[in-house]
C-alpha cells in the first residue's frame, strides 16, 4: 500500500491493514498500537476512530501514519513514535534519552503518597529520575513539597526539565546531575529511585523494543542486577534525614535483597516488600527509625 492508494482507505481498512502488519512483524498488541499510531496521525482520540470508521484519510494523514507504522513494525518503542506516554494519568514527553514510563513504577509513586501524608510539606529525592514521571507525579500529587531530581545522565534531565515545564511544575524540582546522591546539598526527608537492576543475562531476553531503543545504561546493573541499589543504600547516611523515608524500585527476584540491604544498615524499620498489579514484588520501602 503506497501512500497514494492509503488516500482513499478509510479509517475502517487503515485499522484492519496496519494491525495485519503489526502482526506480522510480531508486535504483541497489534490492534491497540495501529490504533494509537492511527489516532496519532489523525491528531484524533482513539475512541474517535471507532465511532468514524467510514470517514477518509488524506493523503497528509496516511504518509504520518505509514512512517509510524513502518517504525512500529522495526519494533521502535509506540511511545518514541508518538513521542509521549501517560504515567499516573499525566503525559510525559520521551525519547530514546530515557526509559519508557511503566505503569509498574506507579507503585514507587503510590507508595510515596503513603508517606507523606502525614509529612505535606516535606522535600524528596527521584534518583534515576529519567523523564522525571516519578518526581513529577508526586509533585503533581503534592502540592507544598519539593523534589530534587537526580540523574547521572545530562540527556535525561533535558527531558525532564522539558516535562517539568510542561506540566506547570518547574518552580518545585531542582535537577542535579551526579552519581546518586552525591549532588544532593541536603539530606531529604524521602528518597525514591528506579535504579538499574536487570542483569546481563536477563536484558538478553528482553523484548525487542526494549534491547534495540531504550538506554542500556538505565536498565542494566551488575551481574546481580543490585549494584546500583547496594551503592545508593550506602549514601543513605549523607542523603536521607533521620525519620525519613526509602522506597526502591527493583526485580522480583531482588527484592528480599534489597529488603535484607537495608535491615542489615541497622537504621530502618517497617522494611517491606510491595507487590505490582501482577503480583511480582517490585518495591521495598522503610522507615528511618532514628528521631530528628
């Protein structure tokens, strides 16, 4: 199907062609992803499609939807193609610079609106912060506390200034770039971090999308998959307050890991393990003992 012949399909045979192909090309949820790429090229709502199967599509709107659709079938990321993803019911702008928000790592944001329900007004840390949709969401949540958003990747914070501005949120966050804690100039009352915690071995067997787009760096730790995790429980002395808070993302098969790393630093108590939507453990938080 050239560009010219798409001109006179309609939005029925688009939806019907483009999944075909998607299919074809192994891409999990074919129906869902042309519908969004088709969406997205109509600047359209997908419900609207349904409702408007018979109405054409233009010549402008098929060479947009036929350049996502040949990326899609590359098995790019939908989310670098269309160039957002929602994450707590906000829209984030990301790139192949940072990770795909998850909607696994809504659990870290969740877990966070537990803690500072009592403590409004406190400042927090987003290690790791990406396209900031951590840091973000819980200001956008919360509206009195601050946040500092860390990341040792100056790529990744241009997005995350980027959505800050977006969203109306820039005047609460400060963006540091440093490994971990270490660009914090205060400790903070609650740290929250989706570190890199997939082992070599695992991101071999990762999905396409992911292996081929998403930054490595982001993703893989050491052969454990708790590197990262191990140095940042080692910074809590200089980084977090006493009484403050700890919430880490990692993988199912870490958790108890992760879990024992922080009893063992003899300063938290309440150390949990939390489970997804999927029933995997996904976070381990605590609660800093010691009294101010």
């Amino acid at each position: 199907m050239n560009h010219r012949a798409a001109a006179s399909w309609t939005v029925r045979q688009c939806q019907q062609t483009g999944s075909l192909r998607l299919r074809q090309h192994g891409v999990e949820t074919p129906e869902l992803d042309n519908a969004l790429l088709l969406a997205h090229a109509l600047g359209r709502k997908r419900s609207w499609l349904y409702a408007h199967p018979e109405r054409s599509v233009s010549d402008r709107e098929a060479a947009l939807w036929l350049s996502c659709l040949a990326q899609r079938q590359v098995r790019r990321p939908l989310a670098y193609i269309v160039g957002h993803k929602e994450f707590m019911g906000l829209e984030f702008q990301v790139d192949e610079r940072v990770l795909v928000p998850r909607p696994e790592t809504e659990l870290v944001v969740e877990l966070a609106q537990r803690w500072l329900q009592p403590h409004p007004t406190a400042t927090i840390a987003d290690v790791g912060t990406g396209s900031g949709c951590i840091a973000l969401a819980v200001a956008h949540l919360h509206p009195a506390i601050r946040a500092y958003a860390l990341d040792a990747s100056d790529e990744a914070l241009q997005v995350a200034r980027r959505n800050a501005d977006r969203l109306g949120l820039r005047d609460r966050m400060r963006f540091r770039q440093g490994d971990l804690l270490t660009p914090l100039p205060t400790p903070v009352s609650l740290i929250l971090a989706n570190l890199p915690y997939v082992t070599a071995a695992e991101y071999a067997r990762l999905a396409p999308e992911i292996r081929k787009y998403e930054p490595r760096a982001a993703l893989v730790s050491d052969a454990q998959g708790l590197a990262h995790l191990q140095r940042l429980v080692m910074q809590l002395d200089q980084g977090l307050r006493c009484g403050g808070g700890v919430v880490l993302e990692c993988g199912p098969t870490t958790a108890q890991t992760v879990q024992d790393m922080l009893i063992q630093t003899d300063r938290f108590d309440e150390v949990r393990v939390h489970a997804d939507l999927a029933g995997w453990a996904r976070c381990v938080s605590g609660r800093d003992f010691r009294q101010m």
